[in-house]
C-alpha cells in the first residue's frame, strides 16, 4: 500500500480529502502545521481519529515567522499588497509536507486544495472554487509528488461527501482568514509588532487633494471614500518612499501591461514570447489572453489583450496555458 502525506488541518477538505485518499487504496498519514493554536491542533487530532489515519504535527512557528509574517510586513510597509499564501505554500506547507514523506518513507503528499496535479503539471481546479493561483510558486520537485483529490469537484460537492461520510465537519465554517491573523485586523496585527507609518498627501492627476491615514490602511484597487465631481475614486498607486497614496477614477485602473518579478515557472521557461492568459489576483471573472516574455533577471513582461484592473505590486501574476499553470510572479509597479 502506498504511503501519502496529507496536509491535515481537520477542516472539511482535509477531512475528505483523507476519505477519498483511503478509497484509493493509500495508507494516509495527516500532517498538522502547528501555529499556535491549541484549540485547532485538538480539532484536527480527533478529526483524524474519526476518520483513521495516522496523525502528527510539526511546530511551524519560528520558521513561519522566517519565512511568511516577516516578508509579509515587509511588504505590506512599503505599499505591495502581498499574499501570504503564495508565500507559505512552497516555503513552509509543502516544504514540511515533502520533508515528513522523506521521513516516514512516503512516496507522495497530498492537501485538500482546488486545483489539479498530473504528470508534474499543475491544472485548474473545479471553476467554482479554483485554488491554482494560490499554488503558483511550488517547486517543481513539490509538484511531482502532489495528489490533489479535490481539484475536480466544487465545494457543495465536497460539503455532500462530508456528509455521505458522516464526518463531524461536514458543517464546520471555511477558514477564510490569514492563519497568523485569524481576527483579519491587518493594522492590529502590525501595530503589535512595528511603528506604523503617518499620514501623508493624497494625490489627484498629481495634485494634493487631501490626507490619508498611513500606506497600511489602503490597498491598491480599494475604493477610497467620497466622490470627486460627482464620481467614485479608488486607490491607485502607494509609494512608501514619499509616503502619498494616489487616486483614480475607475476607467483609470486599468493597465494593459504587466510586469512580475522573480518568476516560478512549472513549465521549461519559454525562449520566445509565449500566448497565454493571466490572473493578477485570486478572482474567477479576470483572464484575458496575453502575450508573455522574459525580460532579465527572470523578470517577465506580459501585455494583455483586454485590460486587467489595478494591478497591484507584491500580488502575483500567473499564467496559464488554457487550463495548466505555467508559473507565476510577483507584480511590480
């Protein structure tokens, strides 16, 4: 019987993802990711009970302070608008996913996303509930051994496998929040761990109009309050290095050129300029084709057909080959 390692969180797609796994004939053994959270760590313990896999858990902290919080701040002080996710992803979750199979003798992992993986490639998941953006920057040797058994279903689905299986988290809520600030205040959370930045001048076509409250209060493509002649106005454009925040109106945020830096391919980086489509945020109604390149220092240049709106430095712009993942980068200015 062949071993997987399962990231286990004890939610409902971890839960099912561990039935489906024991239906195919794999001895499955659930990994917990432990961030702290006693109460969680218990839940998944008897999740894994109930459902009869082997079970353990391995103190992530100090390496998700490393490797996620600290560049997350980071960013989120100089005006990007970062995904901590697409950080942990390869860094941490399947990094210790991959290293725990070596351990124990495993020969795949496994985690309850909505995406795909065949043949070393990574796919589209269910269009309901896609999660491929979210895996963008997994290591090539992360993906060759990674089931995903819930890529082909929506998530009503997966809610009726949990109950035709009985399971006691059939109805558990969605996580939805970031796992580090599980309150989802972002300003809270910095607060506690850094000087926050001061206000500064709000910009109009390049004239002061007003005051903002700090960069960490805004995101690119926010929509700022009030109106302007009568119009809304939106956040377009943060600068940390003057400290002012630019404004738009909405036909202003859209940019037909793209740019992303440090780019993770999950093909054979292509020599030529490539045709493709491209998400610049984790959202199902933007994937206009595209023309790809790379442009130095594994920096790529992608220029749409339809114009995408606000791009937003520190998100990432992933490309995809009708339904396969080709890569993905983070989005400059």
């Amino acid at each position: 019987m062949e071993r997987i390692v399962l990231g286990f969180s004890g939610g409902v797609d971890s839960a099912v993802t561990s039935v489906l796994l024991k239906k195919a004939g794999y001895e499955v053994v659930g990994l917990y990711l432990d961030n702290a959270d006693e109460t969680a760590l218990t839940c998944a313990e008897e999740a894994a009970a109930y459902v009869g896999i082997r079970f353990d858990s391995i103190d992530i902290k100090a390496e998700l302070e490393e490797k996620v919080c600290t560049p997350f701040q980071q960013a989120y002080l100089s005006g990007e608008t970062p995904n901590p996710c697409i950080l942990c992803n390869p860094a941490v979750k399947f990094k210790h996913l991959l290293s725990y199979a070596d351990k124990i003798g495993a020969d795949s992992i496994a985690t309850g996303h909505y995406a795909r993986a065949k043949n070393g490639m990574l796919f589209k998941g269910h269009p309901e509930n896609d999660q491929s953006y979210m895996l963008c920057r997994i290591t090539l040797e992360q993906l060759r051994k990674l089931v995903l058994p819930l890529g082909q279903y929506a998530k009503r689905e997966v809610r009726a496998m949990a109950e035709e299986f009985t399971l006691p988290v059939a109805h558990k809520p969605d996580s939805m929040e970031i796992c580090f600030i599980p309150d989802k205040d972002y300003i809270g959370w910095l607060s506690k761990r850094t000087a926050l930045p001061s206000p500064g001048k709000l910009l109009l076509h390049g004239q002061e109009i007003g005051i903002h409250k700090g960069i960490h209060c805004y995101t690119v493509g926010q929509r700022f309050p009030g109106l302007i002649d009568g119009r809304k106005i939106y956040i377009n454009k943060i600068s940390s290095a003057d400290n002012t925040i630019e404004l738009a109106f909405w036909d202003e945020l859209f940019q037909t050129e793209v740019h992303a830096r440090d780019f993770n391919w999950l093909c054979e980086p292509p020599s030529d300029e490539i045709s493709a489509t491209v998400r610049v945020r984790h959202t199902k109604w933007e994937n206009p084709r595209c023309k790809a390149r790379i442009c130095g220092d594994n920096t790529v240049v992608i220029r749409c057909e339809e114009p995408v709106r606000a791009p937003a430095a520190g998100q990432s712009a992933v490309l995809y080959a009708e339904d396969r993942v080709l890569g993905g980068g983070f989005i400059l200015t």
